[in-house]
C-alpha cells in the first residue's frame, strides 16, 4: 500500500449553500451574506460553496432575487478565496435534462459571473451525463470537480468506487468527491474507501457528508487520516443534524498534527457570532425545526437520505395512511432494486420514495407508475449500475424500446428557442438560463423586477398575457 504523505487538511465552508439548503430550506438570504464575507475571506478556507443546488430556485421563487446578482456580489467581496457551486450535470439546476448548448452556456456564464470550481454530480452515476459539463469548464479555465453520489447495496463495491475513480481521471476532470448526501458512509468504511481511491488516482480527493446519522465527524477523522484532501464542514450555528459537521471542530481536532489547517479559532468565533442570531431568529420562526439538529438513525438502517424521509411521511400524511410508514420503508429498497439500484440522490430518491408509496398504497406493486419511473425505465435518465427488472419494466412501459444512448443525444440545441421565447424579459444574457431552468417562476420574477423598476403592480406589467410554457 502506498504511504500517505501527511499533510494540512483543506476546508470547503458550506454555509452559504448546502448549510442553510439542509437546515432551513435554502432561506439564507444575499443581503445576510455580505456583511460576514471580508472575514470569511481570511479564513483562507480551500474554497466556500455559495450557490448552485436548490440556491438559484429558491432565489427566484421565494426571496424574488436574481441569483446571478447574488454570485457577482459574493465574487466581489471574496479577494482571496475560490468560490464553488454544485451542478447537477446534464440537469444543471432543474429537474429534468437539458441540450448540451444550454449546459456550455450556463458553464460559460457561471464562471463569467465568478464561480471557480465546479462540482458536477448525478443522480445515476451515470458519466455520460457530465461529461459535457467537464469539456465546458475545462474550456472556460475552470476547476471540475466530479462528484459520485455515495451509496450502498451490492453494486457498490470497492472495486466500482475505483473502477469509477479511473473513469473520472480520464474524463479529465481536475478532481474527485465522494458525495455522501446520506450520511451514509461509516469511519473505518472510509479509511478503506479513500484508501483505495488514492491507490488508483493521483486526483485530488474531495469528502462530502451529512451529519443526519451522527457518524459524519468521525468519518472525516478517518478520511483525513487515510489521506482525504478536502472535506466540507459549516459553521457551527448551522452545523450537524441534516448539514455537515462543524468547521470549528473539525479545526481544533487536527491543531498540533500533521493535518493542522492553521485556521484562527478567534476569526472562527467571530463569524460563528455572526450566524448564531440567524439560527436562533429561524428557530423562533419555525423555519429551523429542531428534529432536523438531531441523529436519526433510520438513515442508517433504511439507507435513506433524511429529507427523502419527511417526504414519505408528508406524503402519507395527505393520504391518511400514516400507519403504512414501515410498509413504505420496507418497500423502498425493493422499488430502487426494480429500478436498476440508483443511488438515492435528488431527483432519484424523490422518484423511488413516491413510486413505493403508490405501490403500497395501491396494493397492487406498479398498478400506477409515476411519469419519473417510467421516465427511468425509458433510459431517459442514463445508465444504472444495475439493470432494470425486465417484468417491472414491462408492465410500466409495455412494448416501448427504451433509449440506451446519452439522454442529451436525443435533446436538439434548446438556446435559440428559450432566447425567442422570454426575449420582451431579457435584460442581461443570464436571464435566457434562469428562463431555461424555471420558466414560470422566472417568469414571475421577471414581472416582478420590472413592477419595482415602474413601481406597478407586478399584474400590470404582463401587458400581453401570453402563456408561458412550463
């Protein structure tokens, strides 16, 4: 075995995305941002998460802000530190897959706008999915970094990990995470995960957890010790539960070793102070709900992510069949087993999540499909590490040939079209990507930016109340 080469452990800071996105439903808003960023500026953190993942929706949907003002402000307050952001490949931040032309383009604008690395992930594992977001950031001089989505079952073994590390170094992609949105991976499963990725790369290694099944902190010990390069931690007021582990702690755990980030626990302090009155103001709001700071085991048990579980029971609550929750939980691994066993990542988990809720539901398994699991079963979302269970597949979609190409292949270019279609809303290039994502909601917003700038209200401004197609 090759001998690790000890070294200071890098830090992602998370808390101006995937920490407020875990905790309080991606409500953190621009202006709350900027006044802490000179001082997280000299932290000299490896890079901070600020945007991408459910940033750009909620930014449109709920704060009515424009998510690529949000990026240029953040890029000029951060002199020192790169900026990271998470894509979601071929969907790039939407729900569905997109023409390669809007995927270079949104690359093209993202890095324009500031962002440095690029985090590109999917829900299949599926690399043909990222590939053209890797070629657009490596065209663009930015850092792509691919993400796998951590999970377990048989298809997951040692040898796939490494198997897909290769494939990763080939694609030519800058670096490598290992993207655990489940809190799935155990300490001493990650000295030998990391371990044997180092074997087979010399990529820079990136580790991503959740601290939902209270495991996340020791784990990154192990990383870290079996010779990790970067890990993710957020400030601790919205730290653990459903987010990662504090970035304080991870700090004073390595001082005076080998892995010691030299980070000042004094500037640390300041900046937990800052946050602390927001976490304490959502607490009161109800927007922070405490059961999400606690361990829940179950994600353990059931190997389902957190969030994809109070779905499950919201779902069943509507239904009025709450006493069905373990039916559903035994159900889900046999539906992800039909389904060619994806690991359970947005969209994939929603997608199993509701289609074993129908199934016990129905009392019939597959009775009624939703139009995401036929979609899956079509090939429309890429390769699983498994195949499909041809008797399932041929109920849902019947005599139907499923696609076993690129999705993207069969998408012709989409920009032209978008850019014809919002062109009366179109103030700066961007707004065509926010348009492409979210129509409707973009829309809206747009409507909404307009009204403040005339100060109308929002309905007068729609002067020819053209549809907008979803």
């Amino acid at each position: 075995m090759a001998e690790i080469v000890k070294k200071p452990i890098k830090i992602t800071e998370t808390v101006l995305r995937d920490a407020h996105q875990s905790l309080i439903a991606t409500r953190m808003t621009t202006e709350q941002m900027l006044p802490i960023i000179d001082k997280m500026d000299k932290v000299g953190y490896h890079s901070v998460e600020c945007w991408g993942g459910a940033t750009f929706d909620a930014s449109l949907r709920f704060l009515k802000e424009d998510p690529w003002e949000r990026l240029r402000k953040l890029r000029d307050g951060f002199k020192n530190t790169k900026l990271q952001m998470l894509f979601r490949g071929q969907n790039i931040l939407g729900y569905h897959q997109y023409a390669d032309d809007v995927v270079e383009y949104f690359v093209q604008k993202s890095i324009a706008n500031g962002i440095d690395i690029i985090r590109i992930f999917d829900c299949m594992n599926d690399l043909r999915n990222l590939q053209t977001a890797v070629n657009a950031s490596k065209k663009e001089k930015g850092h792509s970094q691919v993400a796998l989505s951590y999970t377990l079952g048989d298809a997951y073994t040692l040898e796939y990990w490494t198997e897909m590390a290769k494939k990763i170094e080939d694609m030519g992609a800058d670096s490598i995470c290992i993207k655990d949105m489940a809190g799935l991976l155990v300490p001493y499963k990650a000295t030998e995960l990391i371990s044997a990725m180092k074997e087979v790369t010399s990529l820079p290694i990136q580790l991503h957890t959740h601290y939902t099944s209270g495991v996340a902190s020791m784990t990154y010990l192990k990383a870290v010790e079996a010779g990790v390069d970067v890990i993710d931690t957020a400030m601790s007021p919205f730290s653990m539960g459903t987010s990662q582990p504090a970035t304080e702690v991870m700090v004073e755990t390595f001082r005076g070793t080998p892995y010691d980030t030299g980070y000042d626990q004094n500037l640390l302090a300041e900046i937990a102070d800052y946050f602390r009155p927001m976490q304490e103001d959502a607490l009161k709001t109800g927007l922070l709900n405490p059961k999400v700071m606690g361990v829940n085991i179950k994600t353990l048990l059931y190997q389902v992510p957190g969030g994809m579980l109070s779905n499950l029971v919201s779902q069943l609550k509507e239904q009025g069949a709450e006493d069905k929750y373990y039916d559903v939980l035994d159900e889900v691994p046999r539906v992800r087993k039909d389904l060619g066993e994806p690991p359970l990542v947005t969209p994939s988990s929603q997608i199993v999540g509701t289609q074993s809720v129908f199934n016990v539901l129905m009392g019939e398994r597959y009775k009624m499909a939703t139009a995401e699991t036929k979609a899956v079963l079509r090939g429309e979302y890429g390769a699983t590490v498994k195949p499909f269970n041809q008797e399932v597949q041929k109920k849902v979609i019947g005599d139907e040939q499923p696609i076993t190409c690129r999705p993207a292949d069969l998408i012709p270019p989409e920009l032209d079209k978008l850019e014809a279609e919002m062109s009366q809303w179109k103030e700066q290039d961007e707004d065509v990507l926010s348009y492409a994502l979210f129509p409707q909601v973009a829309v809206e917003f747009f409507k909404d930016r307009e009204a403040k700038k005339s100060k109308i209200d929002p309905k007068a401004a729609d002067t020819d109340n053209k549809a907008y197609p979803v």
